[in-house]
C-alpha cells in the first residue's frame, strides 16, 4: 500500500493524520465504511485521466476501450449482485442519482411524495431546501410516535395528491422497509415507486434487509455505505419498473449524461466493480449478517444502560438515539463529548424533535465500520457501556480521556490498513 502515498510532504502529512484517526477512533456514522485496500488501488488508478462521456461502445471520444471494459464490468456484477435488468453506474453521488430519477420520470412541478428529512428522510426526496423541492411540488410523510412510516398519511397523500413518483428510503430509520406496501399504493395511482437503498445497500445484497426488486421500477444507491465501495452512485431498473415503461432504462441514463453529468469517473467505476466483486463473494453474506448482530447488540447494551432509542431498536446498521431525557437539543454537544472519548457519530434530527435542525436532540449511529474492522457482540456491549457512560455524563472531561485511551487499545486489536 505504500505506494498509494504521494511525496508531497503537507499533503501527506494531512493524510497520514487522517490514517491514524480512522485506526484509533471507533468510526460509527452509520453511512461510512472502510474500503478495501484493492477498492483503494482501484480509486487511485490511472482511470482517473480519461474522459468518457456516453456509455460503454457509444463514447464521444476516442481511447476508451479499457473504460468500457471496466464499466461493462460495474454493470454486470451489479446485475448480478441485485438482481435488476438495468443499471447505471456513473452517477457521482446518491443525490445526483436521485434528481436524474425525478428527470426521467416527471417534468417539472409534478408531483412527488417522499419521507420528511427530520422524520429521517433525505433531501432529494422533497425536502422544502433541496431543488428537488423547488422545482417539484412536494408533499412529505412523516413517521408515527413509534418511529415508524405512517401509513395513512401516505394512502392520503396517495389518493388526494395523486403523485408521480414516491420515494421509499432514509438516512435515519433503524427499521426493516415495509416495500410492499408502499408499491401497493404506487401501483394503485400508476405511480413510479422508487426505492432509495442508499443505506442498506449492502444489507440487501448480503441477503439481511428484504430486497425491494419485485416492488420497486426503480432502485437508487450510493455505493459506500454499507455495500463497502468508494463513494459513488447507481440507479437500477427493475423488471417491474421495464414493464410500467419500456423506455425507462433509455429515459435513466439520458438524464443521467447527457442530462445530468459530463464525463463519468472511471476511477470511481473501477473501485465500484472491485467492492461488487467483493460483495458478490460469500464470506460478504456473513459480513452484512454481523453488522446487522453488532447494531442489535450495542442497541441492548445501551438500552440495558438506560439510554432511549427510536423505535426501541434497530433492524438494520443503524441506531438513532433519542437524547431528549437528558436535555432538548443536545445532540451536538454529546457527539462533541464522544468524539472527545474516540466515538465518531453524527448529531441527528429525532421525529418530532422539539429543537431545530441545527440543534438536534438525538445522535445517529452505526456498526459497518467496525464490523469491518471485525469486532462482534461482545465489543458491542462494551462500546455500548462506553457511549452511555459519556452520554449520562457528558461534561466529565476527565471520564473522556480515560474512555480515549481504553479505545485506542480496543481499535488496536481490530487493526485496519496495516502498512498504511
Ligand atoms: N449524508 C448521507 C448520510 O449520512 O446518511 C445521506 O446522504
């Protein structure tokens, strides 16, 4: 790997810092993850000097038979990996993915329904400051005092607003998504149901989280989450989504280039087929059940410490705690206090938070990372204790150092990058 390391000693420096934080801090935003070192070589190769705008044998310049193999590649694992008909591999990101469904399947100011973002939904599913908003009329869900996706709500939005499109999918919903019922009430409007896996990408292609193929026309995803790749998007098209219209997949990757994007990154696409193959092998299956064990374990650790979840659990990676017992909008200064004692999460909007965005009263968190890294149950329930203690207590300065220091020692027997 250390070849992968420039000369340029401020840049180096920087990333040598950045190593050494992700080997001794317990990373628990539950939308990271850490690549492989062939997913590492693949981002760092020589793909990244070309230009490739179009698709595979139907590029606007010359040279790209090599881009061509390996993006034939991303697509093919892909295909494979989910299950789907059709998939696009260049777009940049999740969001970028999400606006070039809403460039496929309506023009602009139709109407669109998807899970507010303080409910734990994502911008681009309408989200009021997102242009997904701006140049559609959107109409947000919301969850229910349990945590979970108001139905109801929904089945109106559904009959009075007659949507276009819904969105199913979050950033923050530790649940398992009931897609059937959403593609029931999209079949019975003839709305496109588009389910955003961003998440739990890797849930589903280890067999952990119900597939939404035989719902959904449409499946989006970042490819870094949990699926474990480098940061990038793609947008799938379903054999149901082919028969609602068998122009979509022409209608996605037109809004993806030319409509959306320019040159596609070949780098990225490199890396993407190299965390697909790796997703495709067994030992992944095992990976994707552990994280979901890991995240059940350290919910029941700090539950059995007092400490308040949404929902009560977590069927997933992910764990939103509700931090409103101990203050309202103290999710900032409790992600400070853990990030003080090695526990790297992010502050988090709760349903029906009484703070603002900007003050939130929960914090999210998750177990990719450091189910990557190979912990089980067992360190679960510790890092649990660890994150209740400095929740219950989260002014104790001195309680922070002593967790630090037991947490370097934890990360160190669960080495990553070693030679980096
Ligand atoms: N920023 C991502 C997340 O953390 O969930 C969503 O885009």
């Amino acid at each position: 790997m250390k070849e992968l390391n420039c000369t340029d000693p401020e840049v180096d420096n920087i990333i040598a810092h950045e190593v050494l934080r992700q080997k001794e801090v317990l990373n628990m935003i539950p939308s990271e993850n850490y690549v492989s070192p062939n997913v590492l070589k693949a981002i760092g190769s020589v793909l990244v000097n070309k230009y490739a705008e179009g698709y595979p044998t139907k590029r606007y310049y010359q040279g790209n038979a090599n881009t061509d193999a390996i993006e034939l590649l991303a697509i093919e694992r892909a295909k494979k990996l989910f299950g789907v008909e059709h998939v696009n591999v260049q777009p940049h990101s999740g969001s970028p993915a999400n606006f070039a469904v809403y460039m496929a399947t309506l023009e602009p100011g139709d109407t669109v329904t998807g899970l507010a973002l303080p409910d734990g939904g994502h911008l681009t599913h309408g989200w009021k400051v997102s242009a997904t908003a701006k140049f559609f009329n959107s109409i947000q869900y919301h969850v229910k005092e349990d945590g979970l996706i108001d139905f109801d709500e929904v089945r109106k939005i559904a009959k009075e607003n007659k949507p276009k499109l819904i969105w199913c999918g979050a950033t923050a919903y530790p649940r398992e998504f009931p897609f059937e019922e959403f593609s029931k009430i999209a079949d019975e409007i003839n709305a496109y149901l588009a389910v955003d896996i961003a998440h739990i990408a890797g849930l589903v292609a280890g067999g952990v989280h119900k597939s939404p193929v035989s719902y959904a026309h449409i499946i989006t995803t970042t490819t870094h989450k949990t699926l474990r790749g480098p940061r990038g998007g793609m947008i799938m098209v379903t054999k149901k989504g082919l028969e609602k219209d068998p122009e979509l997949a022409k209608k996605i990757d037109k809004a993806v280039f030319p409509g959306m994007q320019g040159g596609p990154h070949e780098h990225t696409i490199a890396g993407i087929a190299t965390a697909l193959g790796e997703a495709l092998k067994p030992e992944f299956k095992d990976y994707a059940s552990q994280i979901v064990k890991n995240a059940k374990a350290l919910a029941e650790s700090l539950m059995e410490n007092n400490i308040k979840l949404v929902s009560n659990g977590t069927d997933t990676h992910l764990i939103l705690v509700d931090l409103t017992p101990f203050g309202i909008g103290l999710g900032k200064y409790i992600a400070v206090a853990l990030e003080n004692a090695g526990v790297c999460l992010n502050a988090n909007s709760i349903p029906k938070d009484p703070s603002t965005p900007f003050k939130p009263s929960g914090i999210r968190l998750g177990t990719p990372i450091l189910t990557t890294r190979g912990m089980k149950e067992k360190e679960m329930k510790q890092v649990g204790k660890y994150i209740a203690d400095v929740i219950k207590d989260y002014q104790n300065i001195e309680l922070q150092n002593k967790i630090k220091q037991e947490i370097i020692k934890l990360c160190a027997e669960f080495p990553v990058y070693e030679g980096l």
